[in-house]
C-alpha cells in the first residue's frame, strides 16, 4: 500500500549512479525492541554500509532457523549506515514474515540483497531540509539526513506517532545534530492542521530548500501544500509490496499516470523516492 494522496503525480527523479546490489550473508549484531511491536535490527552488512545511497532499501530473508519458511524476502529501508560495516533497520512486526524476523538473535544469519532502488536527490544549493515521517516512514530517510549533516546542511525532522512511546527517531536526529519535532495523535499535535501551522511559523524567515515525507497519505498532502507555498523541491518514498525488489516481478508498479489501468513506475526500480510533479523539483 503506497502513502501518495490520490491528486499527487509522481515524477522518476534524474537517472544517476547507483551502486551494484549484492546478495551476502549478514550476521545479526543487535535487536531490539524499539516500542510496541517496532523492532530494530542490526546487521553487519560492509558492502551495503559502505555503498548504500539515502533512501535505498534491502531485502531481508528470513532464515528457517525461526522455525518458519518465509519463502519471499521483506523490503526494508536502510535506517542508519555505520562506518564499521554496520546498518540499522527499522520494522513492524505486522504479519507471518515480520513476526518470524522478530525472532532472530545476535549472532545468527540471514541473506540481504541490497542496496536497491533509487534514493533522494539533496540539491547541491544552500537551504534547509525539512524530513516529515510518520511511523517507521521515518526510517526512510534518515540516511539523507546523516548525508545533510555530513554536508553542512540544516536538518528539521518532524517525528509522527499515535503516541509520544511509538515515536521514532528522536536519538538519531540528536546524534546528528538535526532538529526533532514529535507530534502525536494523543495530544492532537498531529493533526494536518495543527502541525501545518506549527512549520509555517518555524520556517517563516527562511523556508526549506527540500522537503521529504514518507508514511502517512495526510501527511504527504500537507508536504504537498507546504513544499509549493514555499516553492521548495518535494520528494516522496513510497512504500509498497514487492517481492523481489529488483523490477522483475512488477508487484510494486503505481497506477499510471495517464490511465491507472496501465502500469506505470515500479516502486523498487524507479523508485522508493519520486519527486511530486508540480513542484520546482520536479525534473520537466
């Protein structure tokens, strides 16, 4: 299920270089529970830390040593590339595959194919970039915000959630040094409304130069209206099914853009990040 408002039209971002996708055999490093039902999992993956691009995804198979055979691989955003060969993903624990990867422990083994997909685009030119998730969306694009801060770059993060114990990604904004602005539902703080004038007031003297989102439908169309007030670029990830993540299988394909009966971009190849047509990042 995608997280694209039904007005929204997604453009592919320019064709750049990506690095070559392998499969190897990763050791669990660490896993833990995050808060209800939200686990993250840590793996020594070199190749993958070393060349993965923000907001590239791997596909994790689930070793039968659970006590399941889980014949597809899971999609799952690169959260966190570490220097010592390490990656961090973030999941929810939502159905027969993601209940049997929450069993796995340090020290056991599972195949990653990775790093896949074509990730965000952070423009060359001075701005701010504004990142709004919602979820484990978060988790998407945390990778761009590491890049940004290796850039010199500004990073506001807005951290949505049901409640204040599911919000996502407060320690890694404060170890990059971006600031975390947590909304919850509990206290209303989520609400498009609310968080729509919360970001207009902070932005007011100096708007974002890029805006990013991932997890919520309501969420993307504020970014949708914010990013064009602003004249900002805008970039969406997409979240999908997929089964094999590499563009053969067309699981993931979005409505056309034309005519939603035709096929039109593959979420795992032309994709997960698209620019929202309309917007002055759109490519023309």
């Amino acid at each position: 299920m995608t997280t694209v408002p039904p007005a929204a039209v997604l453009d592919v971002l320019p064709t750049r270089d990506r690095p070559t996708p392998a499969c190897d055999p990763a050791v669990v490093v660490d896993h833990t529970p995050l808060a209800p039902a939200i686990h993250r999992l840590v793996l020594r993956a070199p190749r993958v830390a070393a060349t993965a691009q923000a907001g590239q995804f791997v596909m994790l198979s689930v070793p039968q040593a659970t006590g399941e055979l889980i014949q597809l691989p899971r999609p799952m955003a690169v959260h966190r590339r570490r220097p010592g060969g390490d990656i961090e993903v973030v999941y929810n624990v939502q159905g027969r595959g993601t209940e049997a990867l929450s069993r796995v422990r340090a020290g056991d083994s599972l195949p990653v194919t990775g790093p896949l997909g074509r990730g965000f685009d952070l423009p060359a030119t001075a701005g701010p970039l504004l990142a709004i998730g919602r979820g484990i969306g978060v988790c998407s694009f945390m990778t761009l915000v590491e890049d940004a801060a290796a850039a010199g770059t500004p990073s506001t993060v807005v951290l949505s959630a049901r409640t204040d114990d599911r919000v996502i990604g407060r320690a890694d904004c404060a170890e990059l040094g971006a600031e975390a602005i947590a909304v919850t539902d509990l206290d209303g703080t989520s609400a498009v409304g609310a968080l729509g004038r919360a970001l207009a007031a902070r932005f007011a003297d100096r708007p974002p130069a890029l805006v990013v989102v991932c997890g919520s439908q309501r969420l993307t169309g504020l970014a949708v209206t914010l990013a064009g007030r602003w004249r900002a670029s805008l970039q969406v990830s997409v979240e999908a099914h997929m089964a094999c993540g590499l563009g053969y299988c067309h699981g993931c394909a979005l409505p056309g853009p034309a005519d939603p009966e035709r096929e039109g971009p593959l979420v795992c190849f032309d994709g997960p990040v698209f620019a929202v047509q309309g917007n002055p990042g759109a490519p023309a």
